[in-house]
C-alpha cells in the first residue's frame, strides 16, 4: 500500500471485477479486507474485539455499508444498525457506537435539504422517512444510555446532518452526553460553530459531545469548490487545520461537561491531548474522554495510549466485502497517500522486520 499507482490501479480493478461478478471476494477478504474490517457480520467480528480487549483497547462497530440509494436498503441498513446498537449498550468492550446519516437518508436528499432546493413532495417526504430512520436510531440510544456518533460527511451534505444533531443532542443529551456530532477542523469554519454550539448547550440546559477529526474529504471538497466556483471550505493549510484541531481539543478539555472523542492517527496530537488533561488535572480515564483509531492504522499508537493508562478504542467496520469496498478503497488510498505519521507506521513495520529475520538467522 505504499505504492500509490498500484494501489489506484488494484483499486479500480476490484470496482470493476465485483460490477461483473468476477470471483475476486476471496482475494479482497484475503487482503485489505483482513487488515482493515472486523468481519463480514458482526458475529464474524466478535473474535476481532475479544482480541483487541486483550490489549486493553475497545471496538465501535462501525457497519460500513455506504452510498445506498433505495428505501429498502436503508431499512435494513436501520435494522442491522439497531442490532449492533444494543450489542454495543451489553458490552463494556464497546464503548460507543457510530454511524453515518448516509447509511439512512439519501445524499441527494441530504445535499438538496443542505441548498433548502426540497420542493418535490415525494422527495420531501423521503427525506422525512430518512430522517425518521436517524431519530429512531438516536432515541434507542438514548433509552439505551448508549453514547453514539454521527460521523460528519462532505460539506454539501453536512448542515442538516448537524441540524438532525443539534435537534436530537437538546432532547437526548440532558444527563449525560448520548448523541455525539463530529467536527472536521479542516474545515476553516468548524471552531466558530464549535462556539456556537457550546453556547446553544448552555442554554438549553444539555451535555455536549464531540468527536473531533481532521477530515476525510480534502481533494474532493477542494475540486468540488474549483468547479462550481465557491469559497474552498477547507483550510489554506495543513498547519491552520493542525491549529484548529489543537485549539478545539483545548476548548473541550477545558469545558465543565462536554465529550470528547478525539479521532486521529497523529502522535503529536495525542501527545498534546494527554499534555493537556495533566494540565487540567483530567483523569487518565473517564467517561469524558477518548482516544480512537481506525482498525489497521496507527495500530502501535493505540497500544501505546493504551499501555499508558488512556481509554482508547478502535473503529472496527465491518459488513459484506462487496458492500464495505468504499471504505476500504478510501483506507487504501489514504495510507498510500499520506505522509507524516503513516510513513512513521510504516518504518516500525519495516524496522520490526528487519528484526524478526535477525532473530530468524
Ligand atoms: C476514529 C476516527 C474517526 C473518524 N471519523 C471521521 C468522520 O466522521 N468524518 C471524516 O471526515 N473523517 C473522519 N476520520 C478521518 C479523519 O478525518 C482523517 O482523515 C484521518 O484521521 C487523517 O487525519 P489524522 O489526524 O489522523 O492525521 P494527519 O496526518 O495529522 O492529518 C491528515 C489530515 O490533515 C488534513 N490536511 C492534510 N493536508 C492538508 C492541507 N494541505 N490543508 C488543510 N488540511 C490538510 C486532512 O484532513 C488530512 O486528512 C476519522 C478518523 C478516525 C481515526
């Protein structure tokens, strides 16, 4: 996976052989899909959290079934849902779960909500049963006491999957922090909203909680804002999103109540976290607090959280090889494209190597 031109180019190969049925499920399930997923259902996947548990690091199920675009798929895309809900709410070695509105509500819905464009009344009332799909999902939750997040998606998508949050964190979010909405700080304004929302809390009187990441979707969002000619929501600079980031896990940690789930695969910036929660006198675990990774990435950074005395917990997805592809070809070209603390993983990997055959010889 360090060779990005092999990488695009298998890629587009296992799109295309799974379109025409070419007998390739095996070779993915072999490979990426090994590294990258728990198991094809979450049954498949319970040996793959009894083993992380060993190591004092937990799982959230992640069914990473994307890009659905009929009413049936998406009910039984709730239904799969629920279930690893309340096996998340039974099991401590789950501490949260998560899921993405996309899974429930159709993007094209979703985008023309984000432009106030629903005019048509069958499409309004698509959006009403998808977004009637995401409320039932976060009210079992809720009657579960179980934490779950929304993962945060494109920005033309975004605003009313934050506007579902926001509704459903000031009905559900009045003890303790049960629906979690996701900032992506490389977007230049997610500090400002941040603000904002911890003001709205205030007000009305409920617990906010946070996952925040750096963002999944730079080089589309940048293309999209090329073609249509809007202001690039992204940040000038990875420097400005690195700023951000810190400044809001900072804002956070310094917060009376609020959660935080802290998704990154960046070293210095957990470092800076466990810098400032001894600063502020934060316990190492709490239910304030979390550290998490994805499954096959930065493996050795969440041993080393956890070894350290932090709650920290992987992303474990899982599903139907043919179904998670998006997400793991998204893995795949992220881990052959990234620079920084990527290449560190892949020197220990090179470096631990290097030993093993040294012993071997
Ligand atoms: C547990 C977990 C949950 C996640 N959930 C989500 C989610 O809900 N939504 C989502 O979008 N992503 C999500 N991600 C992915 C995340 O947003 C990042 O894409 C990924 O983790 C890489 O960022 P980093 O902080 O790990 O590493 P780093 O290597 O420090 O940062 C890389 C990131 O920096 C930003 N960046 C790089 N270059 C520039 C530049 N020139 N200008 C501005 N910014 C730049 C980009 O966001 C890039 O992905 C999640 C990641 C984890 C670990």
């Amino acid at each position: 996976m360090n060779q990005a031109k092999m990488v695009q180019m298998l890629g587009f190969l296992a799109e295309w052989a799974l379109k025409f049925r070419l007998p390739v499920r095996g070779i993915i399930r072999a490979t990426v899909f090994q590294e990258f997923c728990g198991g094809e259902s979450l049954q498949k996947s319970l040996p793959k959290i009894a083993e992380l548990q060993r190591s004092g690091v937990g799982s959230i199920l992640d069914y990473s079934v994307e890009g659905l675009n009929s009413e049936e798929l998406m009910d039984e895309t709730l239904v799969e849902l629920q279930d690893a809900l309340t096996f998340t709410a039974n099991h401590p070695e789950t501490p949260l779960f998560v899921f993405k509105v996309t899974g429930l509500v159709h993007s094209d819905l979703l985008e023309a909500s984000a432009k106030n464009a629903l005019f048509d009344p069958k499409q309004i009332e698509a959006f009403h049963r998808g977004k009637g799909r995401v409320m039932n999902l976060l009210r079992r939750a809720s009657d579960l006491q179980c934490p779950i997040m929304i993962d945060a998606e494109e920005s033309w998508l975004q605003d009313p999957i934050d506007q579902i949050a926001m509704e459903a964190t000031v009905e559900f979010n009045r003890s303790k922090a049960i629906v979690i909405q996701t900032l992506q700080m490389y977007r230049h304004d997610r500090l400002e909203y941040l603000d904002q929302c911890l003001k709205h809390a205030q007000e009305e009187g409920y617990v906010p909680g946070f996952k925040v990441v750096r963002g999944a979707y730079m080089e589309k969002e940048r293309k999209r804002a090329g073609l249509l000619g809007y202001l690039d929501p992204i940040q000038p600079d990875k420097e400005a999103t690195d700023r951000d980031t810190h400044r809001a896990i900072e804002i956070l940690l310094q917060h009376p109540n609020a959660f935080l789930c802290l998704g990154t695969h960046n070293r210095s910036t957990c470092v800076w976290a466990t810098v400032l929660m001894e600063r502020f006198s934060l316990a190492k675990i709490s239910d304030r607090i979390l550290f998490a990774q994805l499954l096959g990435m930065s493996d050795s950074l969440s041993a080393e959280l956890a070894d350290a005395g932090y709650r920290v917990a992987k992303y474990l997805p899982y599903g139907p090889v043919d179904k998670v592809l998006p997400y793991l070809l998204r893995r795949a070209r992220e881990n052959s494209s990234a620079a920084g603390e990527l290449s560190r993983e892949y020197a220990l990997l090179l470096a631990e190597q290097r030993q093993r055959r040294q012993e071997a010889a």
